[in-house]
C-alpha cells in the first residue's frame, strides 16, 4: 500500500468521523429545542405592587408567555394590588417593579424578540386585587396564550386581545370593549358592556348580559341568552348563531353559510343568509329574512308582521292559526303550498321568492 493511497483512506476517516459528529449534533439540538432543555427558564420569583390610589388606574399588560391572569374583589378600603408569580426574566422582574404606586401601570413581561430566541419561561400567574366600588381608566390585555378569569371588575375601556387561551368574565361592567380571540372560547354572565366581541374558532356564550354588541365569529358558535339591547348586531362566515329569550329594540343577525337561529325574542328582527339555514321560532315584534339560497324556517306562534324572501332558497312557515293574520306569498319559478289561504285578518305576512319553493302549514300543538 502506497503513501497516497494510505492518506486517502485517513481522510475518508475523518470525514465520516466529522459527519458522524456533525449529525450527533444535531440530534442533540433538535432534541433539546424539543424538548426546550435548552432554553433558558427564567427566574422563580413572586413580586407585588400596589397602584398610586384608587383613581385614574390604568392597567396594561403585553406578553408572549404562558399566563394565567385573575382579578378578584377586595374590600373597598385595601388598596388596588397586583400579585406576581411565576418565572421571568431578571429585566422583567426589575421592570414590575418600576410599576409600582403608579396609576398607569403599563407592563411587558416574556416578550419575544431576536435576542431571547431560547428564552421559554414558565407558566406564571398574575392576580389583580380590585377594591370594592374602584372603577378603572382603561384595562388592556394583549396576550400570546393564556387563560383569563375577570370577576367583579368596572373599566371605561375594556380592551382583550387573545391569540390562544380561554376567557371567562362575570360582574363586569365597561363603557366601551373590544375583545378579540382566534382559538379560544369566551364565556360572559351577568355583566354590562357596549363594544365587539370577535371570536375566530372557538365558542362564544353570553348569558344576562346588558348592552348593545356587535359580535363576529367567523367558525364558532355564538350563543347568547337573555340579552338586553337597543342595537345589536351578530354575524358569522359557516359558524352558528343562537340567540334565545332575548329583548333587542333593533336586532341584525348574519350567517354566510352557517346557521342563524333566534328564538323566543322580542324586537324588530333581521335575519340574514347567502347559502346557509335561517331558523325564527316564537319570536314577538316585526321579521324581516333573506335567504339566497339557504332555508329558511319560521315558527309563529304570535301573529308578527313579516318579509320573508329568497333568491332560491327554500321557505317554510309554520303558523300558529289562533293568531290571526294573512298571507302574500309567491315565487316566480318555485312551487307554491298555502294550507292557510283562509286566514285573511291581522298582520300581513309578505312571502316571495325567485325560484325557490315555498309552503305554509299549521302548527300543530
């Protein structure tokens, strides 16, 4: 064996020896960013600040971490107090605080950014402690993922904007709110507030709320029950819509290809689809509905004033005949059923379409 043939048996060696090291290497990193044994963790630490008084507050918080925030009543002589447990970074901590005896506390904890790429610390926990009768300038929550738990809170403004996480709320009360979640579900009882809820894919429940609303979820389902509003207006691209036991002066209720169900609710009611199902059943006041070419279903059992229309769209209205009233129905190209051609007194019911089909029953109890 020659010299040249002997170092080129050594650098084939090395090579394999350097790749088998190289890709050892790489399983160890990717391993590690796995299962984050790489990254820095932050610090365990638990910190408390108290605001300037119990007037003018102002709360604000932005974050990329994991965090689960709370507020909770406290008696109306303790002072408004905001609790810090988790793990954070040194700057974070020396950041809160800086925030302490302010009224505006404007804090920004586990944010992400070119310099902390191998930063995930903990899931931490933050509590508000909120005096008895204490009204807040403005609350503001614009959160990565986490969950939320708001009781018992009064705000001007009410500002939530949730990428992954749920929101729960009770007793709360805001003068004007906007609240925006894309994958979870927000959940709201016994509160009073005018503003908009958008709500991407996940549920929306609304139960005793006060308050004119525009709500949007685009996948999700939307049920509210017991609502009182002057204007309200709810929309969703394929999700559903409930609305059940409700009071709203002037309400417009939208579903693109999803369904729109209003039920045993009182006001002047405009029901919209394009493809999908429209649903009205013993609701009081005036109905207007159009549908292009999804169905629409209309249980009466009060006698409303009606127009109900379509482009191809399937019509049923099942009527309730104790109620007087009198029916105008026609399709141009669709066929034509009115079991109930005898009742010619009370309100008038307007029924047309295009090309859809259209029919009239009673109700039968």
């Amino acid at each position: 064996m020659n010299v040249s043939h002997v170092r080129l048996k050594m650098g084939q060696m090395r090579r394999v020896l350097i790749l088998s090291l190289l890709s050892l290497s790489l399983v160890f990193l990717i391993e590690g960013m796995v299962n984050q044994h790489l990254f820095y963790r932050g610090i365990s630490h638990f910190q408390e600040i108290t605001a300037d008084g119990l007037k003018d507050l102002n709360f604000s918080l932005e974050s990329d971490g994991v965090i689960e925030i709370t507020t909770s009543e406290v008696g109306p002589n303790e002072a408004f107090r905001v609790l810090f447990d988790g793990n954070f970074k040194k700057q974070d901590i020396k950041h809160i605080a800086e925030n302490s005896e302010k009224k505006e506390m404007d804090l920004k904890i586990d944010k992400k950014g070119l310099f902390n790429l191998f930063t995930r610390t903990k899931e931490s926990e933050i509590i508000l402690l909120i005096p008895k009768g204490t009204k807040l300038s403005a609350f503001n929550l614009d959160l990565l993922k986490g969950d939320l738990r708001l009781l018992h809170m009064t705000t001007e403004k009410l500002s939530l904007d949730l990428v992954e996480g749920d929101i729960f709320s009770k007793s709360i009360m805001a003068n004007e709110a906007e609240i925006n979640s894309q994958k979870g579900d927000i959940v709201m009882e016994d509160s009073q507030i005018d503003g908009q809820i958008n709500n991407r894919d996940g549920k929306t429940i609304l139960t005793h709320i006060i308050g004119d609303l525009v709500i949007n979820g685009d996948h999700g389902h939307t049920i509210i029950k017991e609502l009182r509003s002057e204007v309200s207006e709810l929309r969703t691209v394929d999700g559903k819509i409930t609305l059940e036991n409700s009071q709203v002066t002037n309400l417009t209720s939208f579903a693109e290809s999803g369904q729109n169900v209003v039920a045993r609710t009182t006001g002047e009611l405009t029901l919209g689809s394009t493809r999908g199902k429209i649903v009205s059943e013993s609701n009081q006041g005036e109905l207007r509905t159009k549908n292009d070419s999804g169905v629409s279903i209309i249980i009466d059992t009060e006698g409303m004033p009606s127009e109900v229309s379509s482009v191809s769209g399937f019509i049923k209205w099942i009527h309730d005949v104790s109620n007087p009233v009198q029916f105008k129905v026609s399709s141009k190209s669709g066929e034509v059923r009115n079991e109930l051609t005898d009742l010619e007194s009370g309100p008038t019911i307007f029924i047309q379409s295009t090309s859809g089909d259209i029919r009239v029953i009673e109700k039968v109890k």
